[in-house]
C-alpha cells in the first residue's frame, strides 16, 4: 500500500489532507481521481479509486461563506475606489461588479470541493458515519 492510498480502517488520519484535495478538486478518499465531472456537478463515482460520490450532500452549503468573504472584499475595493480615488459610483460599479462575478465564478468549485472532502474526512452524515461508503 502507497502512502496515497485509502485506508481500509477509515481512520480520517490516513486520507490526504481535505484541504489540498478539496481545492484541487479532488477525490477526499485517494486524492488521485477527480471529483467534478462537470463545473460544479460532482462526478457519481472517484475514477480512481471507485469512491460513491453520489452521496454527497453538499449541495449550496459553500455558497454562503462565498457571498460574505468576496462580498466584504468587493465593498472594500469598491469604498478604497470611492473615497480612496474618488471614482465615480459608475466607474466602481463597472470595475467592482465583474470582479465580484470573477472571483465568485473562480471560487464556487474550490470552495464546494473543500466541503466535500471535509464532510468526507469528519464523517459528517447525519449518523456520524461517512456518508459517502454505504458499509463505513
Ligand atoms: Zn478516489
């Protein structure tokens, strides 16, 4: 067995660390396969390593967290322009409202990722078990 791969046992200890495989986008179980088979649609199963992803119960849960940090970030560059550089409110909108959009855009599927394989890693089902392994 590689340092890499899953351990039978489960214990959230031998999985690679959520937070390189989440913003990678990766599988939270082997850290090889990939975990969105689309933009923000997760993949049904690792290609690695046969992880049921369909399970997974994140959802929007990430989004949230993303309106309040890249909100606070867009009204501070809008105010820095505002009273900083004395823009107009026109010219702030037109620079601050597309970066708001980018950095969302950019964001969403890092963001969701990192759930996914912390949800994975804490076993945070309902039960307390991981929701993803039917038998864990
Ligand atoms: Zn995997």
């Amino acid at each position: 067995m590689s340092a890499d791969a899953p351990d039978p046992s489960g214990h959230p200890s031998r999985y690679p660390s959520p937070y390189r495989t989440g913003l990678a986008g990766r599988c939270p179980r082997c850290g090889q396969g990939r975990l969105f088979a689309g933009f923000l649609k997760v993949a049904p199963r690792c290609e690695r390593c046969g992880l049921d992803l369909s399970r997974e119960d994140a959802g929007d849960g990430a989004v949230p967290f993303l309106i309040l940090l890249i909100g606070a970030i867009g009204v501070g560059f809008g105010m820095i322009f505002l009273l900083g550089f004395d823009w107009s409110v026109w010219a702030t909108l037109f620079v601050t409202v597309p970066l708001i959009a980018i950095l969302t855009l950019a964001s969403i599927p890092k963001a969701k990722g990192l759930l996914i394989a912390l949800q994975f890693v804490n076993k945070a089902g309902d039960t307390g078990h991981n929701t993803f392994d039917a038998d864990d």
